[in-house]
C-alpha cells in the first residue's frame, strides 16, 4: 500500500513548484508589459527631420509623420520656383517622416524580438503579422539641385547681372 502522507507531501511540492512557475510567468509578463509601454512611450516621442537636397527647406515631423516644423531657407525666393520649392518640401517632408518611423520601429524593436506569434502558440492561426498592412513603397522622385532642363532666372531686380 501507498503511503498517504508521502503521497501528499509529493502533491504539495508539486503545487507548490507551479504556484512558483506561474508567479514567475507573471512576473514576466509584467515585465514585458512595462518594457512594452516604455517601448511605445518612446516611439511615439519621436521626431523626424530631413533638409530638402537642395538645402532650401528643412521639416520636422511627430513620430507619426505629421509635419510640426517647417523652415524655409531665404535664399529660396531668389534661387527657386514655387514648383522646386514645393518639391524640395515634399522630398524633406518624406524623408523626415522616413526618419521618424525609422526611430520609432527602434524604440519598438527591443521588446518585439521575442513575442511569440499566434501560430506558435496555437499551430493553424493566421498570423498577426499578416493582419498589419506593409507600409507603402518609398517615393523615389528626388529633388535635383541643379536641374540642367531649368531655364529659370530671378527676376531683374535679384540679378547680379546689370541691364
């Protein structure tokens, strides 16, 4: 016959080590969970900012790509048109937004390493990977800041040029 004391003292040390495992687990996962607050405090802090190839517009960005700055260089009324100008915006405009995401997924990186996927802990689940749409393609028209096809002059009173 079985001895009911030692069969019971086995169960209470059994308890006991899951009792431990699952206060373990949670603290973890309380862990986790602050590092993962911390993780998007930080990345939603973050800015973006870019200067046009041309030099003629520097644009801040928040860290969702919204434009909270934008400065003009003085020089770009007597070396531009407003269709340059407009496109050196849009150039540092998206790359100060490139850059703010760029520093967002690093803040969010660290604590994204080893969060498991639905299918790993439940085989035949999509993945919550797939349900996030892909970021759309980066532009790739550029701002020349010489453009050889511009017959653009300043108007006479800029030039240095006399009549």
């Amino acid at each position: 016959m079985t001895d009911p004391g030692g069969r019971k003292a086995e169960l209470e040390a059994r308890n006991a080590a899951m009792r431990e495992q699952v206060s373990s687990l949670l603290e973890g996962l309380q862990r986790q969970t602050a590092q993962l607050r911390e993780a998007q405090d930080a990345a939603m802090a973050t800015t973006g900012e870019a200067t046009s190839a041309d030099g003629l517009v520097t644009v801040r960005v928040n860290a969702v790509g919204i434009v909270t700055d934008v400065q003009i260089s003085p020089s770009a009324f007597r070396s531009s048109t407003p269709e340059k100008l407009a496109r050196s915006f849009r150039e540092a405009a998206q790359a100060a937004a490139h850059d703010a995401r760029g520093k967002a997924d690093a803040a969010l990186a660290p604590v994204q390493e080893n969060v498991p996927d639905l299918p790993d802990l439940f085989p035949g689940t999509p993945s919550l990977k797939d349900l996030m749409p892909a970021p759309p393609p980066e532009p790739t028209t550029r701002v020349q800041p010489d453009d050889p096809d511009d017959d653009w002059e300043p108007p006479s009173a800029f030039r240095k040029d006399p009549w």
